[in-house]
C-alpha cells in the first residue's frame, strides 16, 4: 500500500498532518458557504465513489463496493464500511470542517422520520459508487441494480423533504434547508463510460450534455429548496493510475484531462448563469484538474512511504 504525506518546509502555521491536503481540496468547495453562515444544521451528500459511504454495500446485487479489509485500515477500529478509502473520504473530510465527526450516514441505514421527531437530524449522504449524472451510467442490466443514479439520489431526497415538512412545516422547512450544505461530486464515471464506450460521442456533444443534465439536477434541488452549494469537478481522470498504466512512458492520458477541463468550464458557466437566475443561492467551485495536477507536478513536496499492510 502506498501512503502519501505532505512535507511542508514553509515556516507557518501547522495543521495536523491529516487535514493539510484536505484543507487545499476542500478550500473553494466550502469557502463562500463559511463566509455566508458560520453553521450549517445539515449536511446533504451527492455523487460518487469519492463520496459514498456505504450506499452500494445495501444493493445486493451491486458488483461495486469496498468492504474488503483494506477499505478500511486506517478507519477507526480498521472497519471497512464501503468508502473507497483506507479510512475516512472526501464527504467525511469535508463534514469534520463543519464541526461534524464525519459524513451523515447513507440513505439506507437512517431512519430519517425517527432522526427529524427526535431532532437529531443532520443530514444524509446519498452518494453512490460508480453513479453518474446519466441514469445509464454505472448499471450493467436494467434488471440488475449496481448503483443509485443521481436522479435516483434525487428521488430520494424529495422524501426526505417530504419527512421534514411533515414533521416541520413549510416554513421552518425552508429556513433549514436554505442554511444547509449540498455537497456534489459526480461526473467522473460519466466521463469514463463514454470514452471507452464502442461508439463514443465526440467531447464538443458528450460534454456540454453533461451540463444540461447537471442543470436539471441542480434546479430540481433549488426548486425544493436548496441554496448553498459545495460541488467539486471532475479530477484530472487521464492521470490516475488506471490510465497511465497503460500509457507506454507513464505519463497521463491528456484526451481525458481535456475533457475534464472541459467539463469544469461548463460547470463555471453553468453555475454561474444560476447565480444570476436565483439571486439567493450560494455556491463555490473545486478545480480539482488543476488541484490533482498541482499536485502531481510538484511530487517534491510529498514523501512516498511503501510498507506491506498485510
């Protein structure tokens, strides 16, 4: 197993060593959010395998999941509960910012009406490995459930609404949701799948329909009554290490890092025509192409450390 820490040199303030990557990563994702309000009741996760945290592990018939030992080694007590990490993910990170000990449970595990009625709900995590935005993306049969897509994560969602206007009302409804945080991460997959699909749609047709289905996504969560936003892009997929492998000289595949810088852009202008639509929504966008690749061309200032886990 290959573990990587950062090495700071500058003289500065020091973060524990878990959180400094974190910290970077997560910067422009919860930046406007900390600025506009400093508490967030509720914390509302959607996307991918960056962000499950068991989703798949309640789909029998999913093929994707990580509930091998070493999904969870460095996870307290060494449990693997389907992130695919070592130990806590990005949606744990980014909820332990807001003062939570880790990422709100899945949808599957929580009894959402009991968490209202007794007052202890602080959000859901919806996420799930290998979904996409397009509801074909990451299911192998019609008859065989591999992973929630995001309009099923939607779906899903709008019963939670349902539960907390039951239980709320309208107003108060609206005033919670309006302070809590969506958090997205999805779009890699969908990127994926059409590239190496049989007959891939070019990048100027595939990408900016990404976007229109992102849109749709993202109106139908304003429309029940998010506001504030902490979506994060698509990395830079050409230089993970499934794709360089196959690369003759190791380097990373830049038809797909193009694609996911193409995707980021459609995201900034997308997000941006929404800002100017709905005048209260808030919302902040993580570059995490230029991010992964900051990282990759500045490896100096990391320590690799290989030593067997098992």
């Amino acid at each position: 197993m290959k573990v990587i820490l950062p090495k700071y040199k500058e003289n500065g303030p020091r973060f524990p060593m878990e959180k400094r990557f974190v910290f970077v990563v997560f910067s422009l994702a919860i930046g406007v959010v900390q600025s506009v309000n400093a508490e967030v009741p509720a914390i509302f996760v959607l996307g991918d395998s960056t962000s499950d945290v068991g989703t798949n592990n309640y789909l029998p018939q999913s093929t994707i999941k990580a509930n091998f030992p070493h999904h969870g080694v460095d996870f307290p007590f060494a449990i693997p509960t389907g992130r695919f990490s070592n130990g806590f993910n990005t949606a744990d990170y980014l909820a332990k910012l807001f003062g939570f000990k880790k990422s709100p449970p899945p949808f599957f595990s929580q009894n959402v009406k009991f968490s209202i009625k007794i007052c202890k709900f602080r959000g859901i995590n919806f996420s799930s490995a290998g979904s996409g935005l397009l509801g074909s993306t990451g299911q192998t049969t019609p008859l065989q459930k591999n992973v929630v897509t995001m309009g099923e994560q939607l779906l899903q969602f709008s019963t939670v609404h349902n539960d907390l206007l039951a239980f709320k009302g309208p107003l108060e409804t609206e005033k919670f949701l309006s302070k809590s945080l969506f958090f997205i991460s999805i779009g890699s997959n969908d990127i994926m799948n059409n590239y190496y699909s049989s007959n891939p749609i070019p990048k100027e047709y595939f990408i900016p329909k990404l976007g229109l289905v992102y849109e749709k996504h993202l109106r139908n969560l304003i429309s029940l009554g998010a506001r504030k936003f902490g979506i994060v892009s698509v990395p830079a997929l050409g230089c993970c290490p499934s794709q360089r492998i196959y690369q003759a000289n190791g380097e990373c595949l830049e038809e797909l890092n193009n694609q996911a810088r193409a995707f980021f852009s459609t995201m900034k202008l997308l997000l941006g025509n929404l800002r100017l639509e709905y005048k209260d929504i808030k919302y902040s966008l993580g570059n995490t192409v230029d991010m992964t690749l900051n990282v990759i061309d500045n490896a100096l200032a990391f320590t690799f450390i290989c030593f067997p886990r098992f």
